[in-house]
C-alpha cells in the first residue's frame, strides 16, 4: 500500500519503524524533542517513544562522540546535527573515531550510527548554514553517505542506513523536506548502493543528486522539448556508489552531465567522471560535464544565491553544448 | 559609581535605537521582505549596551546569532546594518553576509557569527594580539547560556586564564537555547559558576539592569586592560521572542514570558531617570522619536538600495 506523504514525513516514519523494531535504536541531538527538530523532522516521536527520543545541550562533539561510544556498547543511535555546516565541530568523531575503530581494532568494533543531517542552500541562510559538504564524507573510508532526493527513497535508505553496522551519513536537503510523493507503508528497505533512473532517456545521462534531481527532471523535460532525450540518474547513494548502472546508463547514451550543488572543484562529481574515464571512456562521445556551485562561500543575498545554485538553466546549457 | 546625565541618556539612546530596530525588524520579517534567518535580541538590550559602554573602537568584540544589539552598541551603522538584512549591496557585507555575519572590523566588531560558540576562542585570539602588540585593548566575548555547552567555551577561558589574556566573558543568559531551557542543558543555575573551574572571577547580574550590566562590566573590562586577566559576567535576562522569527516559541511557559515581559529593561530605566531627574519624560520622547527617525530612514534606505550584481558572487574569495 502506498500513502503520500512528505519527505520529512518520510523520514520520520522511517526512523519511528526502526525504533519500533528495534528498541537500542535512538535518536539525541539538539532540539529534537519537544520542539521536534530545527526542521520538524522529529515532530511527535518524542511522545510516542519516551527516552528514545534525547534533547542534547549545543555540544556537537559530544552528540556525535558519545554516539560512538553507544554505538561501540550496543546502541544504534541517530544523531542529528542541525546543519551539516556543523559537522566542522565534530568531525574528528566521525573521521578519526566512528569511521576507523572497526578496521583499527581489527574489524572486533561495530559502530552502527546514523548521522542526520540537512544540507543545502537555497533560503538565505548564507555561509554557514547553506553547505552542501558530501564530497567530505565520502573522502573517509568508513563512513557510507546517503542522500535521498523522494520521500519514498527517504524512507527506504533510512531503514538501510539504520540497519547498516557502519557509520552512516545521512544528508536530508533543506528544500525537499516539504515534497510530497508516494510512499510504501510499513517496512521498507532501499539497500545503499542502488542508483535509480529517475526518468529515462538515451539521448545523454545526467547523474544528480539530492534537490539536483529535481532541477534535472525539470531540464530533461525542458529538454524533451527540444528533441533531447535525457536520462536521469540519481544514484541516491555516494558511498557505497553503484558505479555500475552509471556506466550502463553512460554506455546507453554516450553522453555524461553530472550535477551537484556542492562547489565543483572537489566535489564528488569529480570523482564520478573519474570512475567513468577510468572505466568507460570508450563509451563517450563527448566530453563529460559537471555543472555545480563555483568556487565561492555561499552568499547570503537572495539576489546571489540564485546566481550560484546550479540552475536548471545552467544544466540545459551544459547538455545542449555536447550536441 | 557615579554616572553622568551625558553618559545615562547615551545608555537610554542606545537601548532605545536597538529597540527600534529590532521592532522593525520584526515587521519586516513579517512582510517578507528581509530573507533567511533573523534572530533578535529584544528584550536583552542593556546587556550590550552596559557592556559596549565601557569599550573604545580599539577594542574587539565578538557576536553571535543574536547580534544586532551587539553590533549598535558598539557603534555599528544602522543602516548599514539594515541594508545587510536586506540583502542590499549596501549593506554593511555587500549582501554576502547577512544578519547572522554582520560585521566592521574597523570599529573592532569582529562579526556575528552562525556557529555558536565560535567566537569564544576567536576572542581569546584577538586579546592574545592586543597582549602581543602591547596596546591595552581588549576583546569581549558575547555568547549565550546555551553556547556555554560548546566544547570551545571550556577551551577558550583555559587558554585565556592561562595566558592572563584580557578577555572579558559576557554571557547572556536569556535561559533558552533554541527550545532547550537552561535547567535541561546545564546542571548549574549560574553559567558564571564555570568560571572558578578556570580560577577566574564570575559574576552574575541582572541584564534587564543597564547600570547593573555597566558597572559589572566595567570592573571586569578594566580589570583585562590593567593586565589582571579574564573574567566572566553573567547576564541573566529573557528572550522576547521566539529563538528566530517564525518561532512561535511554544516551548516557553507563557506565565514565566509574562513575568519577563514586565522585567522590560527600558521602562525599569526610564522610571530611574526621571525618578532621580537625570532627565524628563519628554526629553526621553525626543530621544525616542530620534531614533525611531533613524531606523526609518534606514529602512528607506535599505529599500531604495540595489541588489548586488551576480558577479559579487564570485569575489571576495581570497584577500588581495
Ligand atoms: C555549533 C552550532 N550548533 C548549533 C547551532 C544552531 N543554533 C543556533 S542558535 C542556537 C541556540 C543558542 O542558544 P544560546 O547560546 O543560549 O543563545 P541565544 O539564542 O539564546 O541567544 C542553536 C542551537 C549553531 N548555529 N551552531
Ligand atoms: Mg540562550
């Protein structure tokens, strides 16, 4: 059975089926109670599971190095940081602690956490609360970074992403929290490292993720328009990366245009069109290309932020020019 | 200590021009027409004003989320500071910053700041400079009750102690963190009792008192100038208003917002000027309309301001 719901919606009844299923499943970080999360993510799970649901003081290090510890004793925590521009004050508990223990003490420790998150810009929120920092998490062998662009995918990865024995990202975007679209009701599990074909196409494949996904589909149908068949591919998960339905999709159109709206340089869709040189390059005609943020902190003015964000102008531009 | 009528009326304009903007602030939210996040410090404004008033633009600040009451305190340019709310060129960050980065470097406001907690060492680094190249400026560091949780709060007033840096640590303690009242995130009722765990004086005061705050602060400010090192003020008041605009602040019990609400800092003030005739009801109304004049013309200003051109966008990335 299907319901609509929102993709915060979504993420919620993924999370509450967990800790229903499993009562070592919790969530702490800041707000997440009574307030129900900076975003309302975690509207009303704090009444319907009493002690499962944790307000934390402002101590990002400790959410996420304490979420460690319970993790490595037996717990499977889901820690919120409010905004993933605040993964600068933790990150030493993801990168030299939850993503290394299991290999460093020889594969004995499980640190089984999942750390929520929002990314992205797009509401003024300027610098320090816009970022899009993916291509940080998947540089930390370890850690599996998630990130769902559909309520049903919203689900579904964080059923994966709780039940994984690693440390999860899991990296929510600010403006698809209030999408709507279908959703399995009851148990559902999308395994991380299942890209999806978000509308097919053989014309030129454009691999994108999280509200990219959304500005890709309005582009193939704008581009549809002119004759060009898009194909979109949302891979949905960073780490682990289904490298092969890209290649198919690639080996299909002959034509690469990835999107992200992390800065460029560095940016994970460097490492895609990598992979694709490296293993495919014989099945381009065409140079591939990437269409993200320029090398620039995010501006707080509306009036240039909406110059930054990749467009789905910008990404029209970028197919058209490999025709 | 004695104060002078001078120096009462600038604490009074100050408060008073704070108010203002931030009531506006709150209209123009309302109206759409300021983007992203505003967080304002109603309620809260004799705390940087007792503070500021014991500074020079030789010496440093740091703000937070909640800065514009900071920022005006310490001389900042409303309609500079209003323009950035907009997203206006002219604006105080050309636009790129935005109420939650406002800053002037020139008057030793080293900026709002979205991370909380990150101006707790960035103050200990800008006493360590006024120490370093023996002038005796000083840096003062504006933080929440919340903000006191952050690991860089313990390790800042470490390193400030033990370098007697002269820093000055004013904690506003509006007793919420977002939705978390205080007795849910820190065992302790006073944050200034943190401060002995460094060896340093922590003192409490009423922040809903200017010359309370004033006095408190000045003692700790000219103790940092004279070289006798760090100390914690504790400024215990309320925030009006939800943590952001658009924050019905459901959280709060409504009994204890009345309370506060009665506790406003600026009437308890002009009933002490005019009780002790430092001034008549009618000078403070022309202070009153003075300011609200300005703020006016701020906003005019702000709203007859361009956008910046999408070529700013990409500038700015590195000094020259
Ligand atoms: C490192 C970090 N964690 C969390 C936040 C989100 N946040 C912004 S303000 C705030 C509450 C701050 O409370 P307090 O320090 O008491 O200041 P107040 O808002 O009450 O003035 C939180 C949690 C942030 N901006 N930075
Ligand atoms: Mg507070």
């Amino acid at each position: 059975m299907m319901k609509e719901m929102t993709y915060a919606e979504a993420i919620r009844d993924g999370m509450r089926l967990e800790m229903k299923r499993d009562p070592n499943v919790y969530i702490w970080g800041e707000d997440v109670g009574k307030f129900g999360g900076c975003f309302g993510v975690t509207a009303g799970l704090v009444d319907e599971f009493p002690g499962q649901v944790i307000d934390t003081p402002i101590s990002e290090t400790a959410i996420v190095g304490a979420a460690v510890g319970a993790a490595a004793a037996g717990l499977r925590p889901i820690a919120e940081i409010m905004f993933v521009d605040f993964m600068g004050v933790c990150l030493d508990e993801l990168f030299n602690q939850a993503a290394k223990m299991h290999y460093m003490f020889g594969g004995k420790a499980k640190i089984p956490m999942v750390l929520r998150t929002p990314c992205g810009g797009g509401m003024g929120a300027a610098a320090q609360h816009s970022q899009s920092m993916e291509a940080w998490f998947t540089h930390i062998p370890g850690v599996k970074t998630v990130m769902p662009s559909t309520p049903a995918d919203a689900k579904g990865l964080m059923a994966a992403a709780v039940r994984d024995n690693n440390p999860v990202m899991y990296i929510e975007h600010k403006q698809l929290l209030g999408i709507k679209g279908d959703v399995p009701e009851g148990e559902f599990i999308i395994p991380l490292g299942k890209a999806d074909i978000k509308k097919e196409g053989s014309d030129v494949t454009i691999v994108a993720w999280s509200w990219m996904v959304h500005k890709a589909l309005a582009a193939a149908e704008a581009l549809a328009q002119e004759g060009i068949n898009a194909e979109v591919l949302d891979p949905r998960t960073l780490v682990p990366l289904d490298t092969e339905s890209i290649l198919k999709s690639v080996g299909k159109t002959g034509k690469l245009v990835i999107v992200h709206e992390a800065v460029k340089i560095g940016g994970y869709g460097g490492e895609i069109a990598a992979m694709v040189a490296e293993e495919g390059l014989d099945l381009l005609d065409a140079p591939i290309k990437r269409v993200a943020m320029p090398y620039t902190p995010i501006p707080f003015s509306p009036a240039l932020e909406s110059c930054v964000i990749p467009s789905e102008e910008k990404i029209i531009a970028a197919v058209k020019s490999l025709f | 200590m004695e104060l002078k009528k001078e120096k009462l009326l600038g604490f009074y304009e100050t408060m008073m021009t704070i108010r203002a903007f931030e009531s506006k602030a709150v209209e123009l939210f309302a109206d759409n027409q300021l983007p992203g996040f505003v967080h304002l410090y109603l309620g809260e404004e004799a705390v940087a004003t007792g503070v500021c008033a014991s500074l020079t633009n030789k010496d440093y600040i740091t703000s937070t989320h909640r800065g514009h009451g900071h920022l005006i305190a310490k001389g900042g340019k409303v309609d500079l500071m209003m323009a950035e709310l907009f997203g206006k060129a002219t604006g105080y960050c050309k636009g790129k910053g935005g109420s939650m980065h406002i800053a002037d470097v020139e008057l030793g406001i080293l900026g709002a700041n979205g991370i909380v907690g990150a101006g707790q060492p960035i103050s200990v680094g800008a006493a360590f400079a006024c120490k370093y190249k023996k002038t005796d400026s000083v840096a003062v560091c504006f933080f929440g009750d919340a903000a006191s949780n952050r690991g860089t709060f313990h390790e800042a007033l470490n390193m400030a102690t033990i370098w007697n840096l002269p820093v000055v640590f004013i904690c506003e303690n509006n007793l919420y963190g977002i939705s978390n009242c205080q007795r849910d995130h820190m065992k302790v009722t006073d944050v200034a009792d943190r401060a002995s765990a460094y060896g340093i004086p922590g003192v409490v005061v009423d922040g809903n008192d200017v010359i309370a705050v004033y006095e408190a602060a000045a003692e700790a400010i000219e103790r940092a100038r004279r070289g006798d090192g760090p100390s914690l003020v504790e400024c215990k008041t309320w925030r009006w208003r939800g943590h952001f605009e658009g924050d019905p602040g459901a959280y709060k019990d409504p009994e204890e917002q009345a309370a506060w609400l009665k506790k406003d800092p600026i009437p308890r003030f002009e009933q002490k000027l005019v009780e002790l005739k430092y001034a008549t009801k009618s000078e403070l109304e022309e202070i009153k309309a003075k300011v609200e004049k300005q703020i006016d013309a701020a906003i005019l200003f702000s709203q007859n301001s361009p956008y910046p051109n999408p070529e700013d966008a990409l500038t700015d990335v590195y000094a020259e």
